[in-house]
C-alpha cells in the first residue's frame, strides 16, 4: 500500500510515475512539525531498529547513527564522515522485528537525515524549504516495499549487453595512439576488454562535443577500428558549455536562449574546465532537447556509449565569488596577527568551488514558472542525464545505449546508470562501494560500479587485485584512475597474469550475471540486496555489513583489507563455495550454515550458491560478442531435480520483454556431485 502526503507546493521532479492523491492528516509511524519555512518528520526508534537506504552514501548499508545531507555535491575526497556525495536518492526502509515501512521525500532541495547521530534513539528528517511530497510505502517485508516503490518510479535503465564487459578508463588518454596502445596490450595478454573511456583530454580547450584533430584526425574511422576490435569508445561530456563566441554548441544555445540565469536575466557564468561557462537549464523542455540533440555528431561518428559529468552542477567559482574572495582576502590580510585570521586567510579561495552562495545566483525557467536554483537544485544532474537520454533514442529509436552519469536523483534510474563517484585507492572504499550498491538498487539504479582500483592517488597491486574482485559482480565494471597518479592498467603489474584471470571469471559469468540483472530489472526486482531483506529473522544476518545477496541464487564477500589471505563470512543458509581462480580454475566446496574462515589467496575470491540452486559458467572469451552460451556448466550443491530461468535477448534491442528472452534450464542433482553440463 501506498500513501502520499503533500507539504507546501512541490516542484515535480519526474521521480514518481504512478498518480496519486494526496492523503489527509500526519505521515504515519512520524510526528510532524514547522520551524519557519521547513518541515520536519520525528521518529522515535527502539534499540533494535534498522535504517536501509539513501542510495549512493556513505557508511554501512544500515544507515542509522549518522547524518547525511540530501545536496548533490562534487565531493572528490569521499570519507566515511562526508554528509553529501554525488547524488540525492531519499528513500528509506525502516526495518524491525514485526513492523517494516518504507518512506520517500519526493523534494529536490536541501533534505537533512539526522538518523540517530544526534540522538540516538530518534530520526529526525528535515525539508528546509518545506515543498515536497512523502510517499509511505507498507507491506509484508523490505523486497516487498522495495519492489513497490520501484513500480512507483518506474522501471530500471537497461544497456546494452555490450557495457557488462571489462572497461578501461584513465583521465589521460588523449588521441589515437593512446587507446591503440591500451587496446593492443590488452589484446596481445588476452585481457578481455569491451571498452575504453576518453575523459576530458580528447576534447579541444576541453569543450563539449569537439575533439582533438590532431590527435583524432579521422573520429569515425578510428571508431571502425576499433569496433573490428570489438572495443567501444566511451567519451566523457560535462554538464558546462563553454563561454566563446563562434564555438557551435554556446552559439546555438545562446540563441535558443536555453541557459540558466541570473537574477538579472543576463546567463550565470561559472569556471569549470574549460573556462567560463554557461549552464544549460535542464529544468527547461526546450533546454534538455537542444542539449540533445548535441549528441548526434558523435552518434554519427559511431559513439555507442557515454559517461555524464561534472553535473551537481560543480563549479569552480564565478564571477561574485571571486570578487568576494578577493575583498575578503583584503580583510584577512590586515588582520594576519589574529590566530583566526591568519588560518582564514588561507581558506578563503580553497573553499571557492561548489560556494552555496552561487547556487543562489541563478534561475530556471521551468513549465511552472522561475525558480531558485537552490530548491531544485538536487535535479540538475538527473535533467542532463534525461536530455541525453531523449536525444539519443530521438537519433537511434531501435537500440540500447550506455550511459552513466555522476550526480542523479531517482527518476534519472530510467534513462541510465551510475558510477559512484572518484573514490580513492583506499582499502576502505573496497567495502564503501560494497555497502552503497543495495542502496542504489533500492532506488532503481541496478547499473552501477565504482572506480575500480581507485581514481585518486597511486594504487598498489594487490588493492587494485582487490577491486577487480568486486568489480567482477558489479553490472558496471570499470577500472578508473586520475591524471598523475600512478598508471594502473592491469598490464603494469607484475601479477598481470593473476588479474586477467580475475577479469575472465567475468566473462565466463557474464552470461548468468546478464540473466540475473535482466530479471531483476524486469522484475522490479533488486540485483544486489542486504542479507537482511532475504534473512528478516535471522538476527546474525541482519546485521552482516560485508556481504551482499546477489539475484536470487548467490551471496558475495569481497576481501577489502590489506595483506589479507582470507575472510570470515557467515553462511545463513547450507551453500557451495565457488572459490575462482579464472573462468576455467576454480574449486568447489559444500558450506553448512555457519560462520567460516575462508583462506584466499591474492588471486583468490569466492561466490557462495545456495543449496538446491545452480550458478552458471560459459567458455568465455575476450569480449562480449565471443561468448558462446548454448553449452553451459552448471555448478551447485543440488541433490535433487532443480531448475534456472536464464535470461538472453539480442543484447541490443529497446523495450526488452521478460517473457520472450526467458529459457527454463533444467537438471537432476545427486549426492557428492557439484558439475553439469548443459546445452541450451
């Protein structure tokens, strides 16, 4: 069942699909109250009361005790105490013994979740400008409530099968030469590889939709190659339009009149990567369909796939704020024999970028007329990656695209997916991605990875080893790395081999794992989930942070701690282990419900099935369109008749129906016996 409740006058974010009316009286299970303009929810939890949401995160997968602040920010150093990343997903599940509700704040500004840190036994969730609309979702268990707010978006994003193959990316690949050179070694070590992500160095001045032609001379051909090759590319686009007079994209936009303004009606201009830059207005239908349509020279080219950035929207500074910061530095600068001072002085244009006072600045011009960007702020990011989106199906209505975007709100799960932002090569961000991926899927974004290996500082080779770990389950799987950091391709490590390896258990599972997002998605279903929502009565379970249920056969628990040869991991039901060396090298051990110490190797890394349930494995290969999935082998602790629906489609087509890609795969088990072959 679901309730809506309606505070103030909301802006319609696009999040919901279904049309509801508005209930009468108090959102249940929180009591209710104004300071001013904001509007404030009060729950008072018990001891025992879990909290799961929030989307992209940080901390554990139970987010009560912390504070965590709804505000899209371009957050690059996210520690476990950062309030606010990249994105804005508010829905939460509340979970307890007997009672379990979940709860949406359809608001796109500032939304303050105090979930125990002040008080430990009270959430207190706050709308600051009190314009939003609360959705109470009831039923019978968190999957339950999950599958129900997803049919209240609407369905998950589908790419192409294509985009779950091996990507590679580093902000550093500026031409031809440069990806030939990433391609070939891959190709030549039998690295399997699907893609090559171009981050800002092959643009001109870094400006939208223009590359290099020195160093791309001829863009369509080098993208026939490299499709011979089986390799897309996958080109970076930033949300700013660089300010320059006789530059096609700003031209057209300033005649059209589609960019953000200012209180004045003159454009809000802000520095990011190329210069000064306006903003294209995103909240404007005629905006999100120019901005479209810039796409199309790039699709014409034989682009396939695109990754959004840079759309929180960051901002370096403006014009105000650097003149702000200038008088203040003045100030700070006769005072330098103040303590304070002197500290303030240095601080004054460290903190320029992302400045609150600039997201004041400008406006939208909206189908319901103009408003303060800082109200709607949170759904900047989810409008780019709507206009791409539309501008893409306009251009090639017949197939899938790969798109995943920085900043999002829920609505954005429609058009596409998500990377969780530029992590760093910490141990800890191993098991932070971990722990935000059943949050996303909660919010509709199945397709999700982090940046594998880390993006910020200098990885090392065996954290990086355990990053593709992980990344072998996350729908996307992309290793990621900043300028001037430490090159960490696979193939610049002495343990190259070890790595691929890791890549082809991938691939041999690819097949399977594609089943499994495809019916989850169809489905309304979650592709990763806490133990908690299958294990609801197994307190052990519910409180188990490094592992993930993974579809509806399999559990996963990455190594995320350094030095480390294996892993504690609690079984809540009988399993096989599948310990994976490669996609041909792997051993195979039956596990009774329990706590277990598990050795792995460096190049070691497990994935639990349930009993009477099946994984599957095909031959493999060295990129998607190689793999061969009519001959299967099945591997489980079955000792019975037992059965799996695999999923397989063309991998390209729109509208993917569940009914007519699905095979029932069958086989009869028998004691001591854990291998089968099967051919579809």
């Amino acid at each position: 069942m679901i309730r809506k409740y309606t505070f103030g006058t909301p802006f319609p974010t696009g999040a919901v699909v279904q049309s509801l009316e508005a209930a009468a009286g108090e959102v249940p299970f929180f009591e209710t109250g104004r300071e001013g303009e904001k509007v404030i929810f009060r729950r008072t939890m018990t001891p025992e009361e879990m909290i799961f949401g929030l989307g992209e995160n940080v901390r554990g997968m139970n987010k009560r005790g912390h504070l965590y602040r709804a505000w899209n920010t371009d957050m690059f150093n996210h520690s476990e105490n950062q309030p606010s990343l990249y994105a804005s997903h508010n829905f939460l599940i509340f979970f307890r013994p007997g009672q379990v509700f979940g709860v949406y704040f359809d608001d796109p500004g500032l939304v303050t979740f105090d979930l125990g840190e002040s008080h430990g036994t009270e959430a207190v969730i706050t709308s600051e400008n009190g314009n939003l609309d609360v959705y109470l979702l009831e039923g019978h268990s968190a999957r339950a409530i999950a599958r129900e707010f997803r049919q209240l978006t609407g369905g998950s994003y589908t790419p192409p099968r294509w985009a779950f193959g091996y990507i590679q990316s580093r902000w550093g690949y500026a031409g031809e030469e440069a990806v030939r050179a990433v391609v070939e070694n891959h190709r030549q070590r039998h690295i399997p590889l699907d893609g090559v992500c171009l981050d800002i160095d092959y643009m001109v001045d870094y400006k939208n939709f223009s590359w290099k032609p020195e160093f791309f001379p001829d863009w369509k051909a080098f993208n026939g190659e490299m499709k011979e090759r089986h390799i897309r590319l996958i080109p970076i686009i930033d949300a700013g339009i660089k300010q320059e007079e006789g530059y096609a994209p700003y031209d057209s936009g300033k005649a059209r009149d589609v960019f953000c303004k200012k209180e004045d009606g003159s454009d809000f201009i802000a520095s990011v990567w190329p210069g000064m830059c306006a903003f294209p207005d995103f909240l404007n239908p005629e905006a999100r369909e120019w901005f479209g349509d810039l796409y199309q020279p790039l699709l014409e080219e034989g682009i396939e796939g695109f990754w959004n950035d840079m759309n929180e929207p960051a901002l370096f500074f403006t014009e105000d704020s650097l003149r702000e910061g200038f008088a203040k530095a003045e100030y700070q600068r006769q005072h330098l024999d103040d303590y304070e001072g002197m500290w303030a002085l240095g601080n004054v244009f460290s903190g320029m970028a992302n400045n609150p006072a600039d997201y004041r600045r400008f406006y939208h011009q909206t189908p319901q007329g103009k408003i303060c960007h800082d109200q709607v702020h949170n759904i900047y990011g989810a409008g780019m990656t709507h206009a791409t989106a539309e501008g893409i199906r306009r251009y090639q209505p017949d197939r899938r695209y790969l798109l995943f975007s920085r900043s999002s709100f829920i609505g954005a799960h429609r058009d596409g997916g998500v990377w969780q932002g530029d992590n760093f090569s910490w141990w800890s961000h191993i098991k932070m991605a971990m722990q935000m991926m059943p949050g996303l899927n909660m919010s509709g974004f199945l397709f999700s990875g982090c940046d594998l290996g880390g993006f910020g500082m200098d990885t090392t080779e065996d954290l990086l080893a355990r990053f593709l770990q992980l990344g072998v389950f996350t729908p996307l799987m992309r290793n990621h790395s900043a300028l001037h950091t430490r090159d960490q391709e696979i193939y610049r490590f002495d343990s190259w081999e070890g790595m691929r390896d890791t890549v082809t258990v991938r691939y041999a599972l690819l097949p399977y794992l594609y089943s499994e997002f495809m019916k989850a998605a169809l489905r309304d279903e979650m592709y990763f989930r806490p133990l908690a929502f299958d294990y609801p009565q197994d307190g052990r379970a519910c409180r188990v942070e490094d592992q993930l249920m993974l579809g509806e056969d399999c559990m996963i628990a990455p190594v995320y701690e350094p030095n480390a040869v294996g892993r504690y991991v609690y079984l809540p039901e009988d399993m096989l282990m599948i310990r994976f060396r490669s996609g041909q090298d792997y051993d195979l051990e039956p596990l009774e419900k329990s706590d277990h110490y598990i050795a792995l190797g460096l190049h070691e890394f497990p994935l639990f099935v349930k009993k009477g349930r099946f994984a599957l494995l095909c031959g493999g290969g060295e990129c998607t369109e190689e793999l061969d999935d009519t001959r299967l082998t099945a591997l489980g602790w079955v000792e019975g008749p037992a059965q799996y629906e695999l999923y397989r489609d063309d991998g390209v087509s729109v509208n993917p129906q569940l009914e007519e890609g699905l095979t029932t795969l069958q086989l009869q088990g028998e004691a001591g016996k854990y291998v089968w072959q099967i051919d579809r």
